[in-house]
C-alpha cells in the first residue's frame, strides 16, 4: 500500500519545500444577459432548449454548461513508497 501525502501532517510541508506556486484564475465570462421569464412554462421551455435546469431560484449559469469537479478524484501517488 502506498504512503498518502497527508498520512504524516508534518511531513506535508517537507513535501512541498521548493514547489511551485499554483494560482487558479477565476474564470470570468465574455458577456452577461439578464433574461426575464413571465411564468413557470416559459422558464422551463428556456431550460429545455438549452438542456440546463433552471428554477426560480437559479441566479447564474454558464452556456455551454461547466462541468465542475471532473478533476476532483484524481490525485497524485508516488510509486516509490
């Protein structure tokens, strides 16, 4: 069984001596448009065609959809161990 990076707390930060630095840019959009719906019917029929669900509490979304967390199971593992 492989050693996990987090198994010694302390031996965390011997781990990362030297590495280098990572900054995720928030990502911001080209254009924003505030669309008003008079009804239900019609903010589902908005959400069919753009095949996203909304309701009447959705305050933002991206077109085309983002998928957020696709990296969240991946992790490193050092062989070596």
């Amino acid at each position: 069984m492989s050693k996990s990076l987090f198994d010694d707390a302390d031996d965390f930060f011997v781990q990362w001596v030297g590495m280098p630095e990572f900054v995720q840019e928030k990502q911001k959009p080209y254009a924003e448009l505030i669309v008003r719906f008079r009804n239900e019917e019609d903010l589902q029929k908005f959400a069919k065609l753009i095949n996203q669900k909304l309701t009447r509490k959705t305050k933002s979304i991206w077109h085309p959809e983002i998928v957020r967390g696709i990296h969240s199971n991946k992790r490193y593992i050092d062989d070596e161990s």
